[in-house]
C-alpha cells in the first residue's frame, strides 16, 4: 500500500509499505481523507512525519471476524486506540481511557494503522 510521509521541510512523499491485515476486532480502513493535524509545521519546518492520517475517515475494506462494522462501511478512525472494555469506554469517553492499546506492538508493525470495531 501507499502512504503519505513529510520527509524534509515542504517536501512529501508517497511511500510503499506493507498491507495490514486485521486482527482480532481490529478493521483495517482504506482512509479517504485525513486532515493535516499540526503536521503541517513539521512540513514547513523540515521535520518528518511518518504517520499522517490518525484523524481519518475512509471505508473498511477487512475484518478479522464478524463485528459491529463490515467492508464496505464508511467510517470514522479513532485518534487513538482506546481498550473498549474499562469503565470510560463503555461509558463512551474513549479519549479518557487509561488503558490504550500500543498499536505497534498489536498490529506488529509501526506503519498499520488500524481502527478498532469492537
């Protein structure tokens, strides 16, 4: 797959990188549209930002088992990854929780990015 990168003070790339794959009740999501955050800082001051797109809305295109989403769903990707079972989150304060989930470590790879269809 392709991903967006800034890689030096105005300059961005589309790099290829590993498909993800989904697991457990993890979806992954085609993003069709991510605003620029405050990486665009990093762009105007030479920085460099591999993972744009942590504020996206796209379309589910796989799911590891039957969950609340299919592909084909449109939907809207969490900024983070909340755990889904504290307190907070059942409650639907998911920015609150305490207990996020280390994407890296769950996907195995820094690159998947993943949204959460528990």
């Amino acid at each position: 797959m392709k991903k967006a990168a800034i890689t030096g003070e105005r300059s961005a790339e589309l790099l290829d990188v590993p498909d993800p794959r989904p697991r457990d009740n993890w979806a992954v999501v085609k993003v069709l549209t991510a605003p620029m955050c405050t990486e665009y800082k990093a762009w105007l001051a030479g920085g460099r930002a591999e993972f744009l797109g942590h504020e996206a809305a796209g379309e589910v295109v796989a799911v590891d088992r039957p969950c609340r989403v299919k592909p084909g769903d449109r939907v809207v990707v969490m900024p983070q990854y909340p755990c889904g079972v504290c307190d907070l989150c059942i409650e639907g304060e998911y920015i609150h929780c305490q207990h996020l989930v280390n994407a890296a470590e769950f996907t195995g790879s820094p690159s998947a990015r993943s949204s959460c269809c528990g």
